[in-house]
C-alpha cells in the first residue's frame, strides 16, 4: 500500500490565535521532552473536555547533558506558570521524559527525584501487540519507575486526533503566536511519518515508516 499521510501545510495553514497564553477552555497541562544528544525538546499541551487539545509551547533548551545545568534549566522549565486571559495560572501537572536515547541513567536520576511532582521516565517499544501504556517498572540501575509505551499504538492514536477536522473533543488546536514555538519545522517533524499497510506471513500489519524512505 502506498500508505495513508498527513501535510505538514495543512496543519500549519490551521494555526489559530489564541485570547491567551492559555485558552479559557484548557482545564490541565502537560508536558513531553525528547532528550537529543545537545538539547532537550519540550513541548506543553493544554487539555480541555473531551480530549480536547492546544499547543502551548514547544521549547528547545540546549546544552551539554552530561552537565548539571542543562538538567537545571529543564527543571526551571517545567516549573514555569502559563496564564490565561483572566490571570488564572496552571502549572505543568504532569510530564513524560524519553529515556531511550544515550542519556537513560541522567533522564532516570532526573525523573526519580521529582516523583512527586509526576515528572516520569518513559521509553518506547514498538509493535503492533504493544498497548499504549502500562503500569511502571522499576527495573533500572536508579530503581526509576519507567513507563514503556507502545509507539505504533501511540502514532495510530494521534494520527486519528490529527485528521479530525471539527473543533471539539478530540481536536487538536495550534497556536499563530510565533514565540510559541510551532513553526514549519515543527509541523514537518510532527507529519515525517506515514501508516503503511505491510502483509507478513500471510496477515496485513500496519507500520510506520518515513515518507522520504525506499
């Protein structure tokens, strides 16, 4: 199968301008960081009724991770206080910290000591049998309890909230504002993948592979 894709220019072209930082209709947020080999890659998510999302900031933090300040400002970061338009302010109430790349024991040390604070180490593992989420292991030299996620669960999952085109639950909002953070690059990086129907021994999977692969 050729594969089913989503255009980078068609969620860019829906970029919204909100009232506020934050709109009236987000009730919590939350946070994803990917940890790359020179800087941290966070981005805050507003939820409303319904699933219902926003895109609040997508933030780069550079600096060098077998430091302590890189790990400082990240923290820093996750602490900061959002507004909405009548001064109400929500802090992160939770986080998720990719531990699969080359730094697990400094994401594992980072997100065991803020527990409390539910900032969680997460890993993914790909497979068509892997579900989404499941209870925590503590299996690790820092005793962190890390989630494994099922990535083809997780893509299929925001692939479906993606295509839907009506504002309610289930729809995701991007914000204009350029200091937020979602610009082309953003949107190029969110769409690099398609679904691909691929048949082994004898049974369809679905798969997900980059667009630009052969």
């Amino acid at each position: 199968e050729p594969g089913s894709t989503l255009e980078e220019n068609e969620l860019l072209s829906r970029r919204e301008i909100y009232d506020a930082e934050v709109p009236d209709d987000v009730l919590v947020l939350t946070a994803g960081v990917d940890v790359q080999d020179d800087r941290f890659e966070v981005e805050v998510v507003g939820w409303g009724v319904g699933k219902e999302s926003w895109g609040i900031r997508y933030q780069k933090i550079f600096g060098d991770m077998l430091k302590e300040q890189v790990w400082a400002d990240l923290d820093a970061f996750l602490q900061t206080p959002f507004r909405k338009a009548d001064g109400t302010v929500l802090n992160i109430l939770a986080t998720c910290i990719d531990s699969g790349g080359h730094y697990s024991t400094q994401v594992y040390r980072f997100t065991v000591e803020r527990y409390e604070r539910r900032i969680w180490a997460i890993k993914g593992k790909g497979g068509a049998e892997v579900p989404y989420i499941r209870n925590p292991t503590t299996n690790n030299r820092v005793k962190a309890p890390l989630f494994i996620i099922g990535v083809d669960a997780g893509k299929a999952l925001l692939y479906q909230r993606l295509r839907h085109e009506t504002k309610g639950p289930n729809y995701c909002h991007f914000p204009e504002n350029e200091a937020a953070g979602y610009d082309e690059e953003y949107f190029r990086g969110l769409t690099a993948e398609k679904m691909v129907v691929r048949f082994r021994k004898g049974r369809s999977v679905v798969v997900w592979e980059l667009k630009d692969s052969k």
